[in-house]
C-alpha cells in the first residue's frame, strides 16, 4: 500500500511515462513444447479430478487427504509453499461452501522431466476447486513459474465474487494480475492484464492492492512500484528513482487507469526537467528551477534560461536518453546522471534548494574521463 500525500504531481508538458521494461508479449511466458506442457497440465488436471471422486463431502480435510497434501499452518501463504497446498478462497458462488485454490507442482503429480526448465514444464498449475453439490469439481486457473498472489474479491461482476490472481515476472518482479469469475463451478478468465487490448502497465519492482472504495462499490486496483520513464534510465536494483502509483477502476469488462501519481523527489524533477526540455517546453522547465541561482543573475527572465540551454545544454532538446550511473557518487554529485551518445559522454551534477518543492539551484556538466563508456 502505498502512502498518501507522496504522489501529487504530473510530468511537465503532459510528458507520458513509458516503461522500459519489456512488451507484454515479451514477458509472456511461452514453452519450448507447448504441445507436450499443455497435454502434462491436461493429465495433472485429470488425475486430480479422479482423486476428487474419491470424497462425497465438502470437507476439507477429506479434500487434502485424498490429494495427498497437508492443508497449511496458521499465518502460512500457500503460494509460497514449495509443494503442493490449498487455500481457502471464502465462498465465492454463495452455496455455503467454501472454494479452494490447489497449488499443484509438478514434483509431486507426474513429475517434471530430467533436465528440464521452467520453459520446458511450468513449476505449478493452479487448480480451482469447487463443491458443486454432489461432487468436487476441477477446473484450471492457470499454469506457471513465477511468483504469484491470489485473493478473492467482492463482486466485480453482479451476483458473483471473483478471483484476482497477480503473477510477478522477471528479475524487475513486474506484477501482471488477471481476473477470474465463477461460473458453473468452474474458473472462467474475464480480463487479463497482460493482453494486448488492456490498458494495465505493469511497473518495475510493483505491486497490485484491491481496496473497496466506497461501501457496495467494486474495489479499485491499485498498481504502485518504481517508475522506468524512456527518457531517464534507472539501472536494475538501483537505489536511485521515484516511485508511481496508478488507481484503476473495473469498468465491467476490465481495470482501465484512472489516475496516475508521482513521488516528488530529487530524481523525479530530474526526471521533470528533462522531459519539460524535450518537448521544448521552456516555461515548464523554468517552473522547476530557483531562476537567480541556477542562471547565476540577479535578473533572471524565461527568455534568458531558453537561451541559455539552446546554447549550454542543446542535448536536452535533442531525442537523448539520459542514464543514472550504476556506482552511487558521494556528495555534493549524488543525484548525478549521464549522456552515453555517439560523440556525447557527459556527467551531469544538479543540486537543489532545501525544502518540499526542491527547486534546481544549478546544473553542472563534465566531460566524462576517458571520453567512452
């Protein structure tokens, strides 16, 4: 969750954050055989199914005992635990029974061939299980390897309750989260995050939160981590950059962003400034610095900062990308960043006034030793 009153402000210019990060597509996790993944994960299934036949209660201590699994410890998340598990989602379809993810890995039904990856046979399948009356019922959530989160969510859809499953992918931990509605006793997939038509951005080292809104409202998705704008690049890991926080809303079909915020920090109104100077937006740029300090006059004037960077500091008004340096720089340069151009290798050290609006006093420029990278 994300703390309130630390995002407040926009990009200058009506700059737009891009992710540096790889394509939805990209991240999609694709098998090397799909063919023989997928008829594991239909087998696994089955197999599950057949053992379900073995309990004519909706029990669920009768449940873990035909699967062979123990039902986890007080305070344990089921998600993190390294065999198969179940957790209880609540009673999503209103029967008085409550639902139950299944975390099945591969090591204890069928077992994962010698050798292989995590791109050769997924390390888990989530199995939805679900009391239909009679009998229980199986039915595929998903099949992966990485990290993953899942709840249920009050009613997204009229008359249901929901799952929301978030997958974090990558070394950048990129939270793509999907949802799931009941249907027939069954898991049906309604949107997902990482489709080419949702609009959802997944952000480096982030985060998904549900929270209720309003009483009787659909909660709203809340996607909060560090932001990777195109135009200022942060190094994996770094300790350097500013975090973001995008609400989204259920619009009945999907999230759909609603509002985007920033955390105002010294590399933020790096950041700022360098976009405002891309689209040539001099006013914008000129809002974010302490004029007679950072153009050294007692007689500052928009006209005079336009000049001087036309002529000082033409780069910023260029298509540049602008690196921050992997080694953390000492103070008075360690809000330092860099321009690794063609013919360009410059550090740059800005300093800033004390106080919440941390204007830009000055901004020095140094070729960098050796002239490369």
């Amino acid at each position: 969750m994300m703390r309130a009153g630390l995002f407040d402000q926009e990009p200058a210019g009506g700059a737009k954050q891009t992710q540096a990060s790889p394509t939805k597509t990209q991240e999609q996790a694709t098998p090397s055989t799909p063919t023989d993944s997928a008829v594991q994960e239909e087998s696994d299934l089955a197999q599950v199914q057949a053992e379900l036949k073995a309990v004519h209660e909706p029990d669920v201590h009768a449940l873990a005992k035909a699967l062979g699994i123990d039902l986890p410890a007080t305070g344990a998340d089921p998600a993190d635990s390294p065999t198969s598990s179940l957790q209880d989602l609540g009673d999503l379809d209103g029967d008085g029974v409550s639902e139950f993810a299944l975390k099945l890995m591969p090591s204890v039904k069928g077992g994962a061939p010698e050798g292989g990856g995590a791109d050769e046979l997924p390390s888990w399948q989530l199995i939805l299980l679900a009391w239909d009356g009679a009998e229980w019922r199986a039915s595929r959530i998903k099949a992966g390897f990485e990290p993953y989160e899942v709840q249920a969510l009050s009613s997204l859809i009229p008359g249901s309750r929901q799952i929301a499953l978030v997958v974090y992918s990558g070394a950048q931990a990129i939270p793509y989260p999907a949802i799931y509605q009941i249907k027939d006793h069954t898991a049906a997939q309604v949107w997902d995050g990482r489709s080419d038509e949702s609009l959802y951005e997944g952000l480096v080292q982030g985060r998904i939160e549900f929270r209720n809104s309003n009483e009787g409202a659909t909660p709203v998705m809340i996607a909060s981590g560090r932001a990777d704008p195109g135009l200022l690049h942060f190094p994996i890991g770094s300790p350097r950059g500013f975090d973001v926080q995008t609400i989204y809303a259920w619009d009945g079909h999907g999230y759909t962003p609603k509002r985007t915020e920033y955390r105002a920090n010294e590399d933020y109104k790096i950041y700022l400034f360098i976009s405002a100077l891309h689209l040539h937006d001099f006013r914008s740029a000129y809002a974010l610095i302490d004029p007679p300090r950072f153009l050294k006059t007692g007689a500052p004037s928009l006209e005079l900062f336009r000049k001087q960077i036309q002529a000082s500091w033409p780069e910023f008004l260029d298509d540049k990308i602008f690196e921050i340096p992997e080694a953390i720089p000492t103070t008075p340069g360690k809000f330092a960043f860099e321009l690794n151009d063609e013919d360009k290798h410059y550090i740059y050290t800005p300093s800033f006034a004390a106080g919440s609006k941390l204007l830009i006093t000055g901004l020095e420029r140094h070729e960098r030793p050796g002239g490369g990278r």
